[in-house]
C-alpha cells in the first residue's frame, strides 16, 4: 500500500472490531498540540461552548465536566 486511496480502501474492508482497533492507534498519534489523546476538551464554535469527547475519553462525570469548566479561559 502506497497511496491513501489504498489504505482508505484497506481500512474499509476492515470488520468493525478492526476498525475501531484502527481508530484509536490513529488517535493516540494524531493529536491537538499540547493535549493528551482520549481527553474531552471544551471548543468554541461560533456563540456556543461544546464538549467534545473522542473514544476512549474519560466518562463525562459531574466531576470531571466541572474540572474541566474551571480549567476554561
């Protein structure tokens, strides 16, 4: 496999256990800058706050969401 087509094809024969075995390699390398793969973080987008939370974040406990709040600028 040299192209992305190739692997994008290879990637979708995959059976969904494969799949999501290949998401998270992705993830834990493929990263924001300056944050650790698998943690939700807070964004902004236009007029409003979201929680974003990628497979494999930490459970979205009242603790953890208001650890979070207090970590927002």
């Amino acid at each position: 496999m040299n192209t992305l087509a190739e692997i994008e094809a290879a990637a979708e024969s995959l059976p969904p256990e494969q799949k999501e075995e290949l998401l998270r390699f992705l993830t834990a390398r493929i990263h924001v800058a300056g944050e650790e793969p698998y943690k939700a973080r807070l964004v902004r987008r236009d007029n409003d706050v979201l929680l974003e939370a990628p497979p494999g974040a930490p459970p979205m406990t009242t603790e953890n969401v208001k650890r979070m709040l207090e970590d927002w600028p």
